[in-house]
C-alpha cells in the first residue's frame, strides 16, 4: 500500500502505475541500528520506461528467491548467494538507471550533533538523506523534477515533510515548481523496485565499514563501475549540513516544537 500526499501513482510492479513527465527513485537505507559504522541513504534514479523494463528483469534474476531483503541473507558462504547478488547486481545498469546515495559515519555525527534535542531532527538518516536527494538534484537537469519513493519509516515519518519542505525552497524548475514531485512511502515488501535500493544502500555500508569482508566482495556487483552521484559526509562536509539544517530549524521552529512536544523533549 502507497502513501502518498502529493502524486497519484503506485509503485511500478503493480498493473497501471504510471508517472507522467518527471523521474523517479526508489530509495532506502542501511545502517541505522546500533554499533553500524556507517549510515547510508541510497537508490536509483529513472524514467518510467526504465523501471518497466527493470521489474521483470529483477524478478525473473531473484530465481526461487520471493524477494531480496539484505538483513534476511544468511548463507553468504554459498554459491548461490554469490550467483543471486550477481544476476541482480547488473540490472540496474542494464536498464540505465543511475546511482544515488549519501552515508553519515556515526562517529563524526556524534561530534557534531551531541543534543538529543538536535538528534530528533538530524538523525543519521535524516543527515543521510540531504546529500542524496540534493546531490542528485544538482546533477539532474533544472527542467527535471524527481519523485522520490522511500520504505515506509514511521519513526522519521514527522520529519520527512519538513525535509520535502526544505528541498522544494532551494530546487525549483525555471518555471517556479518545486523540482522534488513529492515524496512516497511503500510497505515494506510491496515493490522489488526498493529492493534494489536496499542492496545498494547495504553494498555501501558494508563497503565504507570493509571493503575486504566477504560481505562487501559479494555486493560489489550492484556498485558497477562505481559510477553515482552523492556524498559521503565526513565531519568537514557534514558541518556545512548540520548548519543549513540548524538555519532550517529556526525558520521552522514552530513544527520543530510541536514535534518536539510529541515526543516529550523539551523546547
């Protein structure tokens, strides 16, 4: 089930979803439990078309698999796990589409946001989320608006809209619109278009943490050429966010403290 404030579509592995004039990415993350290195928001990025072609692709390459969640895999020592993350390591770049992502290194992030206060709204994954979506609309072209499809995250869910808020006051089309079409949230496990993003998203966390380990070896296969657009915020380059995300705060500061009161912080 889709919710969705702002476009009629649903997602593309059901009959009659359609998205007309813009692009679309399909997004999620890794990384956000406790003791990770790294936390990384990450998708892909295409036209319509392109995710048309993707989804039979992607289905047919899971085999005997009903689905691909990187946290459910445990038989990484076999051949069939290998084979699996190579079939559907290619597709996304077979159906051209492109690369997004940005990951926060807990410590780091811990330098610079110590409030729980300021942890509400600036969670790793809220961090996370600013260098992807503004790195991939800087690279896109300003006629291009993106709709951006995300796994349902109840916990972040007050936030999101304020995010969406901050994206369409800094990125608008030559005509006026806000180049971000809206943001989306699919349950889990209702469209195998996430579960790219969810490889890819894992692939970098694992990489960031040890690119030796048998995991990151094995997940190298959705990274292609390493070919994408975003960032990995280190401590230098997250400070110019965490102050761009303080000055949004202090515009907003009226949702900020309503947020605040629901979850008993105080203002």
């Amino acid at each position: 089930m889709v919710r969705n404030r702002t476009l009629a579509g649903i997602p593309h592995d059901e009959d009659g979803a359609k998205y007309f004039c813009m692009l679309i990415a399909y997004m999620d993350e890794s990384g956000t439990h406790a003791g990770a290195n790294w936390c990384v928001v990450a998708g892909f990025v295409g036209r319509d078309e392109q995710w048309r072609k993707f989804v039979p692709r992607w289905k047919e390459a899971l085999g005997k698999r009903r689905s691909l969640h990187m946290t459910d895999v445990r038989r990484w020592t076999k051949p069939d796990t290998k084979d699996t993350l190579l079939r559907l390591g290619r597709i996304p770049d077979e159906c051209g589409l492109l690369r997004i992502f940005g990951a926060v290194r807990y410590a780091d992030y811990c330098d610079l946001v110590p409030e729980p206060l300021l942890q509400t709204i600036m969670s790793p994954y809220m961090v996370a989320m600013q260098p992807c979506i503004g790195q991939a609309l800087r690279y896109i072209s300003r006629e291009e608006r993106i709709q951006f499809i995300f796994e349902q995250q109840l916990e972040y869910a007050p936030l999101v809209p304020l995010a969406e808020n901050f994206f369409s006051d800094l990125f608008r089309t030559p005509e006026g619109l806000p180049r971000v079409a809206g943001i989306t949230y699919v349950t889990k496990g209702s469209t195998c278009c996430i579960e790219s993003a969810d490889y890819l998203a894992y692939a970098l966390s694992q990489w960031k943490s040890d690119p030796t380990s048998l995991r990151s070896q094995l997940c190298k296969p959705i990274l292609g050429n390493g070919g994408a657009v975003g960032a990995f915020l280190t401590k230098d380059k997250m400070q110019p966010v965490v102050k761009m995300v303080n000055k949004s705060m202090a515009e907003r500061w009226t949702d900020f403290r309503s947020l605040f009161a629901r979850r008993g912080l105080s203002n």
